[in-house]
C-alpha cells in the first residue's frame, strides 16, 4: 500500500449537538476547546496565596549586599531584612536607638519600596546597580520615613542621627538592587573573588619559585672554572665586600673549586627563560579577572559602566562561540606560566630529565589540570531565552557543554514560556534547557530564580570551583508586573513551573548525590499541598499560570451553586489517567474581593500542567525521591522481615503454649495437694500416700484444660472411695463428725472443679469452727478487689517496640530481647494501660493500680479489665 501525500482525504464530519444551555455542558465544553472563552477579567490569585495578597507584609531580600571579606573560602551575601535587624543589634545608635529599634520594620519596608519604584529618582537609570548611589538611596529613604512619622524636633533629631549612625555601620561591599542583570551582578562577585583567591596562592607559589631559582642560579655559577676569577669572586661578595677584600688575591687563595657537575649551558639557558617569564608575571599585570560575553540585545549592567580594565565585557551574536574563542587565548597565555612554572620546579626538586622533559616543554600548549584552570578568568556567556535561543545559539550552547572548560552560559528564562517553542501552552513537551545540560553528563546545571540572590550565591560558588562547564538557568519576572516579582517567581518555585536544583556532577557517582532538590516546597510530594480553612489545595502549574495575563482564556467562571458530580479538583483529575471524558477539573481562586471562586482548567492547561508533573517526577526519580528501584528493594526488605518475624512469632506461640500446659499441670497438682492438705486432716503417712495419688491422677490428665483437670481428678478421688481420714475410725463422737463435715467440703470443693485452694482453707475453718487466719498460703485469695501486680508474659513478646518507646525505664528486654517490666513504679498506670492497648500479641497485664491518687483511676481500671 503507497502513501499518496497529495491525495485528498475525507474530512472528519463535526458532531452536531443539539443546543443546552446546561452550565455542566457548556463548562464540558470549554473543557475540551469547543466552546471560545474570552479572557477572565480582574485581579485573581490562587486560594494558597491569601495570605500575600497584602504585598506590604512580603519581606523580600533585596538590596543584597555582597560583602567583602572570605568565609571558608566563599563569597558572603546578607539580605536587606537581615542586615537591617543585625545592624541594629550590633551599633551604638545613641540617644534614639530605642525609637529607631521600636520603627525598625517601618525602616525596612520604606527602604524596600523605594529601591522598588524608582521613578522618582532621576539617576536611577545610569547607577541603579552602583553600591554608592544605592547606599545614598537606603539612606535617603529612612530619613523621608523620619519624616513622614511627624514627630516633634528633638526626638526627630535623635531619630534620624540613629538612622545615620546604623547606615554608616552598615559593612562594606556592592551593594545590588533588584533588576534584569542582579544575578549576573552576582556572578561575576563570586567569579572574581574565586580568581583572585586561586591567584593569590598562585602568586605566592611562584614567588617562592623566583626565590628559590634565583638561589640556584647563584650557586650554578659558583661551580666550575669560572668561580674563581677575580671578577665572578668580586661580583658574588659584592662593592662593599670588595672594598674590604682583594678579589684577585682571594681567587688566587680558594682556586678551582670541585664537587658537583655544573649544568649543561643550554639548560642554564633554559632556566633563566622561564626564570624571567615568572618574573615578568610578578611584576606585570595579570589580564582581566572575568569575562562576560553578552548576546547582542542584552546591555550592559549600569553598575559595570566605570570597571576597570580587569574586567573583559563583550557583546557577540553567538556568545557561546565568542566564550570559546576567548578561552583559548587565554590557555595559550596561562599555558606558558603554568608550564614555566613547573619546569623550575622540576629543577628546583632534582628531578628534571632533559631527555624525557625537553618534548613536553617545546610542545603546543599542554592540556591544563583540573588545578591549572582555576587560574583562567572565568568567562559567562549571557542569553536571552526568549529572544536569542534558536537552533545555532543550541548548537553553540552543546559546544560549551561538552568542552570540559569551564565556561559558565547563564540563560534567563520566563517560567511559563516553553524556550524551545513560540506557543506557551503547545501540544509538545516544555524544554528543559536545564535538563539539556545534565544530558551532556559532565556538565553542571543549576536552576534559580532572580528572587532569591543567596541560593544563586551559593551555587555560583560551588560550581565556580569546578573545572567543568555550567549551565544556569536564571527565572526571571517582569519587574513592573502583578503581583510583582516575588509571588510571580515564588509561585513558579512552588507550581514546578521552575524547579530549584543543583546538577555537580563530580558530587559523587549516584544521581542523588550529583542532583539536589532541597530549595523546592515539599520535595516529596508532586504538589505542595496546602490546609486552609476553607479546604485543602494543592499548588499546581495551573495555579502559577493563573498569575499570567496569557493564560487568562484557560479559565472560566463556575457558578458558586452549581455542584455537581462532574466537578473534580485538578490535582485529583491528574491522576485519573487522563481524566473521564465528562469531568471538569477545577482550581479556587481569590477575587479582587477576596471571594474564593472555583475556575474550570481548559485541557490545553492540563496538558501543560501534566507535562510538568512529569519532569517534577523525572527529577524526584534522579534524586532518589520515590524512585521505583529504591523502592522495589525496600519492599523485598520489609517481606523478608516479615517472614522472618512470622516464624519468630509462630515459633513463640508453640513456646508458649507448651509452657502453658506445664504450667497448668504444675498448678493442677500444687492445687489438689493445698486442698487434700487443707480439707483432710491426714497423719504425715496419708498425706504422702494421698501426694502421690494426687501426682499420678494430675499427670494422667495433663493434656485437658486446667479447669476439667482439676474437676476429672477431684472426680475419680472421691468416686473412688478415697480411704476416709482417721477420725472415722472413732464411729461418732465429735471428731467423728468434724471429720465426716470436712470429708463433705472436700467433695464438695473438688467436685465444682473451680474452687481454689484458699476458698477449701475458708470452708475448713468454717467447719471446725475457727476464727483464726490459716497459714500465708491460705491467705492469698483471687477476690477481683485484692492487687495485683503488673506482668508480662514475656514469651509472647514480638520484639515490635512499643512498649518500650512509652516508657523505656518501665519496659526493658531481657537477654532474649523480650520485654520485661524492671521496676512498676518507674512509670504510671496509664502508661501501664496505653502499652497493653498497643501490645500487638496482648502480652502486657497492667494489673491494679500502684498508685491510688494517679488521676482517672476508674476509666483506667475500664480500659485495663479486658488485658487482666
């Protein structure tokens, strides 16, 4: 069969429905594209953000300070909030320092608002990035907020010298305010601090390279012939010394001089080369610092427009290219030094071979070390996604990244906008640029937003400290839009619109050591997920995009008394597999006026929002979050100690019930012995007679229960015709009839089959008429009333732990790591109670209370019967 691309093809019939005026329908309809949908007017943010509607109450961290100064190594930042509050605490404020610790808040929004609407101040465009020009700015504001507070003179007075003394302790630094280039701003401060401190252990290295070279060059010309003419003798003691000394008289007294061979003088020669490029450097400057190449579009922030020449700022068509281009230079120069320096110090340590090192030192330039690259300037290449990303700037971006150099492309994206695609919400997957990057293997990724300036510091330091290339994927917000930067960049953290993480790969050799998450909300889950009075929600993609005026026309109204089964939740509609044909999922939304609406989500929307849960589930997957293979092994674990403690629990319970047995066997015949003992007032002959009677009656039933045991032997005793006792002999008389009574109890007793030894005890003193206790094993009685102390049939005992996290001083396992309880009075009745409800093999007996004071005793006594 052929394929004919130009044959015509039958067009699909439309469906012709007749009209309904049903909200669920015409909702159903909008759903899946056939119904148009104008744009939802005003101003709506997701239900979770309520709490922020108020924009004054958002702290933000702008202007960030990037300190000078080193801590281990890194740069150091400080957000305004907290450099404000730690001002505050460590500066003598003088007279009004109370007042001003009392306002500090109202100081720190007036400075916020100011650095965030410059339009009123005329210098803003050319210095809005300059530390001195944003110092004068935070400065001025506190003083306009003096001002605005109407107070009277002298406190005002005091108030603003406050404000002027916290602003002149501020630390020193750069000071960055918030707009399109402040994480370039930040990048370039942790790259210049990181070369200069590489170079300034560099520079210390080979100084003591030039030192110790110098030295031995000096003794080089000692050796030999030469050393001992007049000339070399007055040239190594100096003018003044030869002042002192003759130097032609002197070299006639010391002669020529032996011992070890001088060097050849070619390679004499080769070492006062590389002594004098060392030297060169030391003395010369050392090239730019940093170079940042900019696409053509993007300018140059304001606060670079007076840096010195240290710093190299180009503008170029293909960035990436340029940055390569750049790289290479610089290796040839730095290659020189570097290969300088290790020839003298191949000298220096004796182990320089002419024969196998003269190739490598007249070679091209050499590949560099992982050290040696720490050296170079580090260089950025800047893109617009939504401008300057197309097929040659990728193809560029993939040469960077597969270079091994380190070379930093720092690539500003909208979170909504898809950068490979002019649709926002289009039929294919989103790419990620960032995930483009892990893809290359040995390349870093990084991805953050301009909102937060100290997560973007701390990656920037880390990956400058690798030799490898990095890709950062900077979110960015218009400035000027609602709801302003921070909720917009904010919720596209918290909607997976744009997930924060750091790819190093040289973190480790498993992807969750190489991938981190820990800066995303609820890393965990697929959705952060929000209780809130008026229900719970989860924060989806949908909810950022309800933030963008472009995906206005991917919502419509639900009316707020149309409830009908259909109406889904999108988080729920999402893992329906698709979602039922007829469902209409739904997201709530505040109003202007703070009514919480249910909004209909177009399919279109829904794809969209499917497409990033699927890339949030690939990352949690590299990172070791819910990955399947993890747990796969975790299951086969957790079966297997189950089958483990199944066998452990099966082979107790047998333990167990045979010890019961015994012990009911044991206890049958300790039993009928009190009663033959208590009840038959036998001579010591017939009482060991009847003990042995009793023994082998109680062993011929050892199998039955304890109860019927007990009755069957009292049985067959008495329908025996068990010998009477001594005082039937007598015939009458009163002994006669003691006998004869207590002959009655015995059956009696032994014959109901439960009664206990005491009960027989109670019945004899009964019958002979005594009001004397028996002895202490009579005393003993099982009256529900009496105490009884708390136990555990250990035996029973599945090792599961609860116990023991109630009250490790109460319960304790004893050596076959079986619970015991080691002192009652260590814990509580209640503790007592709450162990045995949670006793999975109801092995614990809390007994009565020790304690008659405890409180709630009768609901405890409740709660306890059924475990007695």
């Amino acid at each position: 069969m052929s394929v004919d691309a130009d044959r015509e093809r039958p067009m699909n019939p439309k469906v012709q429905v007749t009209a309904n005026r049903d909200p669920i329908v015409e909702l159903q309809r909008f759903v899946h594209g056939a119904l148009p949908n104008s744009p939802l007017e005003g101003d709506w943010i997701p239900v979770a953000m309520q709490p922020f509607r108020d924009t004054a109450r958002i702290r933000t961290p702008y202007p960030f300070l990037l300190m000078d100064g080193e801590e281990e190594g890194h740069s150091r930042g400080v957000s305004w909030p907290d450099l404000l509050h730690r001002a505050a605490s460590t500066t003598d404020l003088g007279e009004g320092g109370r007042f001003l610790l009392d306002n500090l808040d109202r100081f720190e929004r007036a400075v916020r608002e100011s650095l965030e609407n410059p339009e009123g101040d005329s210098s803003g465009a050319d210095g809005q990035g300059a530390s001195a020009h944003l110092l004068d700015r935070i400065r001025s504001a506190g003083r306009t907020s003096v001002d605005a507070l109407g107070i009277s003179d002298t406190p005002k007075e005091q108030l603003l010298q406050a404000w002027d003394r916290l602003v002149d302790g501020l630390p020193v630094g750069s000071w960055v305010s918030l707009h399109e280039s402040s994480a370039l701003d930040v990048w370039k401060h942790c790259a210049v601090r990181a070369v200069r401190r590489d170079r300034g252990a560099l520079r210390e290295e080979i100084l003591d390279v030039v030192r110790r070279t110098r030295e031995l060059l000096r003794l080089e010309r000692l050796r030999g012939d030469g050393a001992s003419k007049p000339e070399a003798v007055s040239a190594e003691l100096g003018e003044e010394a030869s002042s002192w000394f003759d130097p032609s008289r002197l070299a006639q007294v010391t002669g020529s001089r032996s011992g070890a061979v001088p060097r050849a003088p070619e390679r004499v020669k080769a070492i006062e080369a590389s002594l004098e490029f060392l030297e060169a450097y030391v003395e010369g400057e050392e090239g730019p610092e940093a170079a940042v190449v900019l696409s053509t579009g993007i300018d140059i922030p304001p606060s670079w427009e007076q840096e010195d020449k240290r710093q190299l700022t180009l503008h170029d068509d293909d960035p990436c290219a340029r940055a390569l281009d750049l790289f290479e230079r610089e290796i040839e120069v730095w290659s020189g030094l570097l290969r300088a320096r290790k020839h003298l110090e191949l000298e220096l340590e004796g182990r320089f071979d002419p024969e196998r090192h003269s190739a490598w030192l007249e070679s091209a330039q050499p590949v560099l070390s992982r050290d040696a690259r720490a050296f170079l300037p580090p260089i950025a290449a800047v893109l617009d996604a939504t401008t300057s990303l197309d097929r040659m700037h990728l193809s560029s971006l993939s040469e960077v990244l597969r270079g091994r150099l380190p070379i930093h492309v720092l690539v500003t994206v909208d979170p909504f906008e898809d950068p490979g695609a002019e649709e926002c919400l289009g039929e294919r997957s989103r790419l990620e640029l960032a995930y483009v990057a892990i893809g290359h293997r040995k390349a870093a990724a990084h991805q953050g937003v301009l909102s937060q300036p100290g997560s973007l510091m701390r990656a920037f330091d880390r990956l400058l400290d690798r030799a490898e290339p990095a890709l950062h994927v900077i979110g960015t917000s218009p400035l000027d839009g609602k709801p302003g930067p921070w909720l917009h960049l904010g919720a596209a953290v918290e909607g997976r619109a744009h997930p924060l993480f750091v790819y190093d790969p040289i973190a480790g050799r498993s992807w969750a050591r190489r991938l981190e998450l820990g800066d995303n909300p609820a890393p965990e889950l697929a959705w952060p997920h929000h209780s809130l009075e008026s229900g719970d929600e989860d924060f989806t993609f949908a909810h950022f995009a309800l933030l963008d005026p472009r995906a206005r026309t991917q919502f419509r109204l639900i009316p707020d008394d149309l409830d009908a089964a259909d109406l889904v939740p999108l988080s729920q509609y999402l893992g329906n597999d698709g979602g039922a044909e007829a469902e209409v999922p739904f997201i709530r939304a505040l109003d202007a006026e703070g009514r919480t609406i249910r909004l209909a989500v177009s399919r279109a929307l829904v794809e969209a929002t499917r497409d990033r849960m699927d890339y949030w589930h690939t990352l949690q997957e590299l990172a070791g979050i819910d990955n399947e293979f993890v747990q796969r092994a975790v299951d086969r674990s957790r079966a297997g100690l189950e089958e483990e403690w199944d066998s452990e629990r099966s082979q107790l319970a047998e333990q167990h019930a045979q010890a019961v047995e015994e012990a009911k066997a044991t206890a049958a015949t300790e039993a009928l012995e009190g009663v033959a003992r208590f009840l038959l007032d036998l001579d010591p002959h017939a009482t060991d007679s009847m003990r042995s009677l009793l023994s082998a009656t109680a062993d011929s039933q050892a199998e039955s229960a304890a109860g019927s045991a007990v009755g069957d032997v009292a049985v067959s005793s008495t329908g025996a015709g068990s010998a009477p006792g001594p005082g039937s002999s007598s015939g009458g008389g009163a002994d006669g009839d003691s006998s004869d009574a207590s002959s009655d109890a015995s059956s009696d007793a032994l014959n109901s089959g439960t009664s206990t030894a005491a009960e027989s005890a109670d019945a004899h003193a009964e019958v002979h008429g005594e009001s004397e206790a028996q002895p202490d094993a009579v005393a003993e009685t099982g009256d529900d009333d009496e105490e009884m102390d708390p136990y555990v049939d250990s035996p029973l005992c599945t090792s599961c732990n609860d116990c023991v996290q109630i009250n490790p001083r109460l319960f304790v396992y004893d050596s076959n790591k079986q619970v015991e309880i080691k002192d009652p009075n260590a814990g509580t009745y209640a503790q007592l109670v709450q162990a045995a409800e949670k006793c999975p093999a109801r092995c614990i007996h809390p007994g009565t209370p020790l304690d008659p004071n405890e409180p709630n005793l009768d609901e405890l006594r409740r709660r306890a019967a059924p475990f007695n």
